[in-house]
C-alpha cells in the first residue's frame, strides 16, 4: 500500500487527511508530467501507483531478480551505511549503481549526522536511530556521508540568513546544529592559511 499526503496536509496541523492508495489509481489530481505511453498524463501519485505496478510486473519476476528478492525476504545484510541528502536529483543507489540489499540507507537535510548526546532524548535523532540500527542490527561495515553540488541545507549553513524569508519551523534548527563543526572546520583552515604564511615568510 502507499500512503500519500498532499501539499495542502502541512504547515501546522493537518488540513485533510492523506490518501491511502490500494490497488487502483488515486483520485488526486495534482499536476500532469508524465504519460503511461498511451498519451494520457499521470498525476505524480499515479506516476508512482504506475511505476510500482511494472516493478511487480516486469522487475520483480525476472529471474535472477527473483532469486534476490527470495534471499533478501530472509534478511538484510548491507555492507554499508551510506547517509545522503534528501534532494531529488541525487538517487544515492543510481549514484552508486548498487542494487537491493547492497545499502543501508538514510537521507535527511544536507545529510546531516547529528552529535552524540544521551541529554537531549527526544530531540533530532531520527538519523541517529538509523546508525544505531544500522551498525547494531545490520551490522554494517562501512559508513559514508555523501554531500553533493549546490546543496540548499548546505547553502543555508553558510548563509544563514538566506533561508529567513521561508520562516521554517524545523528546518532553520536542524541546519543549526552543524554550525560548530562549520566553525572548527574555518578554524582548521585559518590555521593551515597561517602556516603557510610563516613558510613563505
């Protein structure tokens, strides 16, 4: 099943409830920029109704996709934890060229990974529960942040100020916490800039 929320679901609380997608198509119209090859447009949600139905029906049965998908019913064991950013343009497993069950994966915000801090229980720790699962469950090996080209949550860490006229809620906070890592990150190369000064001196 697929559960959709449209736009007008945000900003505060709710303003209708989501859509729950079965079998058929949604109802929900939202705008048109796809086709199902007849020439009939499709509405994002059945652009994604459409998409998973040829995963099941073309994808899944292949056979040696089928072998995957029935070792892969029996667990899950990724070699590697690879955190990126939520941005749409960026599909870390096409990136990487790595099929089901070859990573673990969590995206956020600027592919944040949030301090430690067993004090603040309740706060910002959705990607700290994914590494926690993914290195005490998964048990993976490896670990990997990859940022990417023109990143807006980056962006906003440099420039704060630039993201004031969206007045967020959540995400101002969220870029917020990487402020000190920006700062000791200047310090270090304030420092390299001044030892390289005194060589040339």
């Amino acid at each position: 099943m697929l559960t959709v929320a449209s736009r007008a679901s945000f900003g505060g609380v709710c303003a209708r409830p989501v859509v729950s997608l079965g079998s058929g198509c949604a109802t929900l119209r939202l705008f048109t920029n796809s086709s199902d090859g007849s020439g009939e447009k499709l509405s994002p949600v059945e652009r994604l109704v459409e998409g998973f139905r040829n995963f099941k029906d073309e994808f899944y049965v292949q056979k040696d996709k089928g072998d995957l998908f029935q070792k892969l019913v029996i667990g899950q064991r990724p070699k590697t934890l690879l955190i990126g950013c939520a941005e749409s343009r960026v599909d870390t497993a096409i990136v990487t060229q790595c099929g089901p069950g070859e990573l673990f994966i969590l995206r956020n915000i600027a592919a944040n990974v949030t301090r430690y801090s067993s004090h603040m229980p309740h706060t910002h720790h959705a990607t700290s529960a994914g590494v926690e699962y993914g290195v005490g469950v998964v048990q993976v090996e490896n670990i990997v942040r990859m940022g990417h080209a023109k990143c807006g949550g980056v962006a906003a860490l440099g420039d704060p100020e630039s993201i004031k006229e969206w007045k967020f809620e959540f995400v101002e906070d969220w870029v917020r916490m990487v402020y000190p890592a920006l700062h000791a990150e200047d310090s270090l190369f304030k420092a390299d800039e001044n030892f390289a000064a005194e060589l040339r001196a």
